[in-house]
C-alpha cells in the first residue's frame, strides 16, 4: 500500500507515525528490545498524548535477524500463523553494547542500533559491510481513510540493487518499480495476480527478508520511495526476518532451513505426464488410444492425468467415476497399470450443491460459513459450491478418506487445483483470522492431500501436482505455473514465474506443455516441448483440444520423443540436482544469477535458465529458431552437437525444432543413463561418465531411488588421460572424453583423441 503523495506530502486521509528517536533500550544476552518515540522529544511533556513503537531485534535461527515491531500490543492474534520448522530458540545469537551503539549477531548477520541520533537499523555482514538498514521513515503506522490501521517498514536500496521472488509472479523478473500484493487469486499468468504469493524477496546485495504474516502483505519495491522496498500489512505488529547469504544459494539455504525444505519426488515423476485435457471428450477408449499411441510411436510415457470430467458434471468434487464414462474404473486403472504407467487424479477443494456429498458435509459443518451460520456459497465454477473447511480435523480426515478410496483403486497422486478464491466474510472452523486464512488455506489443503499420500504410499512416493501455494508450500511438491495462454509470450511469462518462484524457496515446477488456453500452433507446441522436457517435471496438458504430440504434426511426435528420451538418459544427473533440493532447498531450476551471482550480466537474465548446477537450457521463444542468450566465463560444449562456446559472450543463433542452446558447464562430467525408456530404470546398467572440459579432480554421485548417494566416482585428470575410480560398485561402466571411450570396472582411463 502506498501512504505518500510523492516525496513531501501524504495520501488524503492517511495519517502516518514513524519511529523517530529512541526513549528506553533493554538489551538481553540474545535480544534487543527498543522503545521508540514517534516525535522528538524535548522536555516531559512531550511524552505525554504520543505514542510509542516497540522494536524487537531476535534470532530464530542461525545466520537469521527477526525485527518485530509493534503499535498496540493487545491486539488478539487469532491465527494462522506460519509454520517456522527450523525456527531454533538456542541459536547463537548475542548481543554487545559499545558506547551509544547495540549489536545483535547472529552468525554472519548483525543488526546495529545506535542510540545516539536519529532512528534507525543497519544490517551487516561478516566483513561489516552495510547490507541495507531502516532508515527515517523506516518503522512505521499508519491509518488510512476507511479507518483501517497499518503497521509499514522500509528496507533501504543500493544504487543497482535488484530484487527478485515474491512468489511465482509473471511480471518483470526484476521486480524493482512494482507494486506487490501478497494475495492468492486465480488470475492466469498474464497480470499482476499470482496463484503463489510468497512474502520473501532475495536481494543481489547479498541478503533475504521474509515478512512473517500469512495474510496480505503489500510490497512496494522501489515503487513509492524508489530508494526502498516498503512492505505493510492491515495490524498492530509486523514482523520481518533479514536472512543472510552471502550468495543466493546461502539465502535459500537458510530461509527452507527455517520454512521448510522440499520433499524428494519419486523418480517416477520426472518422466512424461500426458492428460486427457479439460473440456475433451474422452472416456477409456480415448484414454488407451493414446496410450497406445504414445508407444507405437516410440515416446515413453510415465503418467497418464484424468482432468476434471472423470467425475459427473455439476458435482466436483464428489469423488466419484462419471459411471456413464467410465463404468469400469478399477479395471481400467489395472489396465494402464499393467503398463506401467502411474495414475494423477484432478480434485479440488470445493463440493457443489448438486452432489450427495453436500448435504452430508453440510449436516456435519465441514464447510465454511457466514458469520451469521449460513454456509458460504457461489455459483462460480461449480453451481452453489462451498467450500471445505480444512482447519476443522475433522474434515481433513473426512477429505482423506474420499482421495483413500481412489488410493485403493490404484490412483498414485493427486492433482491439487484451485484454492486461491478463499472468501474472507466467513468464520472457521477454529476461529482463524479470515484474512490471514486467504492465503494460508492453500497449505492446509495441499498439506492433507500430501500427508495422505506420505501416510498410504510411503515416505518418497507422495506427490502433489499444485497450482496455490504460500510460504512454507515448498515442502509439498510438485508446483505447476496454472493457466497460460498457448503462446510464445505465454511460455515467457511462465519461465519467468517459474525462475521468480525458484527465488522463493521453492525446488520443484512445471507448467503445461503448449500451453492451457486455446490451442497452440504447430511451432508453439514443439517449442514448448523442449523447454518442457528440460524442466524439473514435464506435462502435456490443455483446455479445450488435446496434446498428444501427433495432433501438431509428425515433426512433433519426432521432438517429443527426442526430448523425452534425453530427459531419461539425464536422470542419473537430475535425480541428484533433486536429491540436493530436498537436503538443501536449492533449486532445481535455476535463475543465471543463482549460479553466477558475481556476474552482473546474469542477473537481469529471465529467458534462460541453469538446469542443475551445470546445465544452461535458453528455450527458443520463436517460430523460426531466433534465440539469443548468454554463456557464462569457461569453455561450454552443447550437449546435443558437442559444439564449443567461450564466454563471456553473448549469442545470437537460429535452432531447428530438435535443438536449443544446451550448453555443458566447463569442468562437468556429466552421469548418462544407459536406459532411455524410463525415468525410473537402473541408472548404473549401461552408465556413461561424459566429461566436459575436466580440470584436476572431479567428484561424481550417482543417486539411488531414495536419493542417497549409490555410488561415487572421483575423475582425475593427468595431461592427455582422464583417470575414474569407482566407490560402491563393481559394474561396469564407460568414460567418454573428446571423442575417445573406455569401459571396465573399478578404475577406468580413457585418453582424449
């Protein structure tokens, strides 16, 4: 929200009181509490009728500063509140006082309040260089003119500081110059609106902040003072955490550490999604001819998607088969089980009127209602739907055993959508707060369906494929960027989204292939397919025609299955880039900047992207294979052509519909998969180590199917021979190095041709 009227006045109606010297400050072993005045006081009676802002300075953890300010503090807090799992009450945080100067360290983060003078904070990191501070405006309230009160703080910005995350946004990937509201909406990917608002933002300086408030939380990033970034929220208190790097990936590191890491998806799910699309007609028949499809044309296919019609129109969610469609769903699912295909499910979290659930849950008080006990209610989407209370326990488990049903069926995964269009003139179930509830519903319900699947399937076969999410989502993969239109510009946006929400904490993301709304053309679709299959999960789904690749031509089956088969002979690699997901909350797509942060030309970079630590993808975003992109300092090689590239340089080239800047990192070596056929094989059967540019000794993991480390290889490089020894297996395995390979067990060489 925006308070001034530019620099010298404020808003019509808004009055404003910002912290201005400090009056009493009381300083413990690990915290600093200050009490600061809102005017400059002079004399006795000048603290008489003024308020006071209460500044707390904590530790909730290592290498992280909390600052809770605070107005009046009576206010009753009805929650939700976010869930802080890694939040440590004995993190080694302390305090020092020299002079008129307080200091709170919490490993390489300290925040330094000096008595002596105007109001204000400095944030430092280990080397005591400012990394950003509160400034004279900087700590603050504010009413405005419907009488509501805000509580706002402002962040100081560096000439050439950028800005990035706030959940998966579609806007500018810098997000200086915007105005941000962390508030779900079901808005697609074309505006301002996002289905993940995440109240978290990674500074190029070195530092994150995340404001600890589930509800709206209004962001002005250089936008109203543009030497600041000015976050409110409609309270009493706000409470924010400075999180230091000092690289991206420290930030990242930390802030999951605190929120929440992923979980590691199954292997399984790497592989091809294909659905039956939304509005398509389709039924068993449908469903097998193109699985049959699929495979007499050579691309493998790992899970087949039943969209919203495999239940009856006018009563999702229900639960229950459409028996006029499908009248035989346990035997179809066995059907396409026997070839090996796992089966997602489309749910929702709303019951309409017409289906027989309604009156039960009604009868029962599962659903949300109106403050005067009316059940809410609205015809959008689904005629006179409510919606299912999930901070009610016992509509959580009501919810569970519907999807347990389907569980037994064979059903492996669900697909979780919607849950953004959360009403707040309702009251919960356990008296949660309804603004803070918009927001936060999207973990309760994404969390129930996740913790199902944890509980009936087992640790490391739950899988979610969600469209809403907030802080603290992450843990509960896998992420999809909702509904793009079937465009080149609409496959940017989604990159972009994507890369915004990887700088939010997030590990894991797909979208749909060819995009949602409409039907793509032929040179969408196969442009898409490539940046698809070189994404963390991929997907052919749409809204009203179907995405078997044989619909936009024969050269698309041929690129579906080129880049279908790569990602399998990649698994070896993407399984660990996943694998360190899960331990580490880095992700595994990546923007430039995460890899290169020291590089200034990789931080405004928004079309390419890192694929792991050593992939570089720039997906074509044209019909006729212009892309221009960026490669790093080092020797690159293109994966697919074995190309040579040394940067820094920018490129400017023309890719056919099999190709797209694919670059290998100078100093890989690279696992390959003998097995092309599924994401889920025996990655050691058959297995390629290809080097790239190796220098001195480089060490290489091969992950099992829980991620653990399988087996460990240590590569050396001694002139013109490149020497491999192997740790935990005697299978035979090659080595291949410019041109030349080796095969054996145990210790191989391999000398370049």
């Amino acid at each position: 929200m925006k308070f001034t009227d530019g620099f010298w006045l404020m808003r019509e109606g808004v009055r404003a009181s910002y912290a201005t010297e400090v009056r009493d400050l009381q300083v413990g072993a690990d915290r600093i509490t200050a009490y600061a005045a809102v005017k400059r006081v002079v004399d006795r009676g000048d603290t008489l009728n003024s308020p006071l802002i209460t500044v707390e300075c904590f530790s909730p953890a290592e290498g992280v500063i909390g600052v809770r300010t605070i107005h009046h503090a009576g206010k009753t807090h009805r929650g939700p509140e976010f869930e802080l799992v890694g939040a440590d009450t004995t993190a080694a945080a302390r305090t020092r006082r020299e002079g008129s100067a307080t200091e709170l360290t919490s490993g390489p983060l300290t925040v330094r309040l000096d008595t002596d003078g105007p109001w204000g904070l400095r944030f430092l990191d280990a080397d005591g260089r400012r990394l950003t501070g509160v400034e004279s405006r900087g700590t603050a309230f504010a009413t405005v003119p419907d009488g509501t009160h805000h509580m706002a703080a402002q962040l100081a910005l560096s000439a050439g500081e950028n800005i990035y995350g706030l959940g998966e946004r579609f806007t500018p990937f810098v997000k200086n110059g915007q105005s941000v509201d962390i508030w779900q909406a079901d808005g697609g990917t074309s505006s301002e609106q996002a289905y993940k608002n995440i109240p978290f933002y990674v500074s190029s300086r070195g530092y994150g902040v995340f404001v600890n408030h589930p509800g709206k939380v209004s962001f002005e990033v250089g936008s109203e003072s543009v030497g600041q970034v000015q976050f409110s929220v409609e309270d009493q208190s706000l409470e924010y955490y400075v999180v230091a790097g000092p690289t991206p990936k420290d930030i990242l590191r930390r802030y999951t550490a605190l929120t929440g890491r992923p979980a590691l998806p199954p292997a399984w799910s790497f592989g091809l999604w294909l659905t039956t699309s939304f509005c398509t007609s389709y039924d068993e028949a449908t469903v097998t001819s193109f699985v049959d499809g699929m495979e007499e044309r050579g691309i493998p296919l790992s899970v087949f998607h039943f969209d919203c019609f495999w239940m009856r129109e006018y009563q999702w969610s229900d639960f229950a088969w459409d028996p006029e469609v499908f009248p035989d769903p346990e035997g179809m699912l066995a059907r396409l089980k026997e070839r090996g295909l796992r089966i997602s499910m489309w749910i929702n979290p709303y019951i309409a009127q017409k289906s027989a659930l309604f009156a039960e849950v009604a009868e029962r008080g599962y659903l949300v209602k109106r403050p005067n006990g009316d059940i809410w209610q609205w015809d959008l989407w689904q005629p006179g739907m409510a919606l299912v209370d999930f901070t009610n326990p016992a509509a959580r488990e009501w919810f569970a055993g519907k999807l347990r049903v389907l569980l037994d069926q064979g059903v492996d995964c669900f697909k979780t959508d919607f849950g953004e269009r959360i009403p707040t003139d309702v009251v919960w179930h356990d008296g949660s707060d309804p603004e803070r509830m918009h927001n936060y519903y999207a973990q309760l319900y994404n969390r129930t369906v996740f913790d199902l699947l944890e509980k009936e399937r087992g640790d490391g076969e739950a899988l979610v494929f969600a469209r809403s999410a907030t802080a603290g989502g992450q843990q509960f993969p896998v992420h999809w960027g909702g509904d793009c239109f079937a465009s080149f510009n609409a496959m940017a946006e989604s990159l972009r989204g994507g890369l915004s929400l990887s700088l939010s904490g997030f590990g894991f993301w797909s979208h749909d292939i060819g995009g949602f709304e409409g039907t793509p053309d032929p040179e969408v679709f196969k442009r898409w397919l490539a940046f698809g299959l070189l994404s963390s999960h991929s997907r052919l789904h749409g809204n009203v025609s179907y995405r078997v690749p044989w619909e936009f031509g024969e050269e698309a089956v041929d690129v579906a299955r080129q880049f279908t088969l790569l990602k399998h002979r990649l698994m070896p690699y993407l399984y660990g880039v996943a694998a360190e997901a899960h331990r580490t909350g880095v992700p595994v797509m990546r923007p430039m900047l995460l890899e290169f942060p020291e590089d200034p030309n990789t931080r405004p970079l928004d079309r390419q992207y890192m694929l792991g630590p050593d992939l570089l993808v720039a997906p074509v975003f044209t019909a006729d294979g212009d892309v221009e992109y960026y490669v790093p300092e080092g020797t690159w090689t293109h994966l697919l052509t074995g190309e040579k590239v040394t940067g820094p340089v920018w490129r400017h080239e023309t890719h056919g519909f099999d190709s797209l800047p694919l670059y290998v990192r100078p100093g890989t070596v690279l696992p390959w998969s003998g097995d092309d056929q599924r994401p889920d094989g025996d990655w050691l059967t058959g297995l390629t180590l290809r080097a790239f540019e190796p220098a001195g000794v480089t060490e290489v993991t091969v992950p099992d199917h829980s991620g653990a480390v399988a087996v460990r290889f240590r590569i050396t490089r001694e002139g013109s021979a490149l020497r491999a020894g192997a740790e935990g297996t005697d299978r035979p395995y090659r080595v291949e190095w410019e041109g030349a390979t080796a095969e054996g067990t145990g210790t191989v060489t391999v000398t370049a041709g």
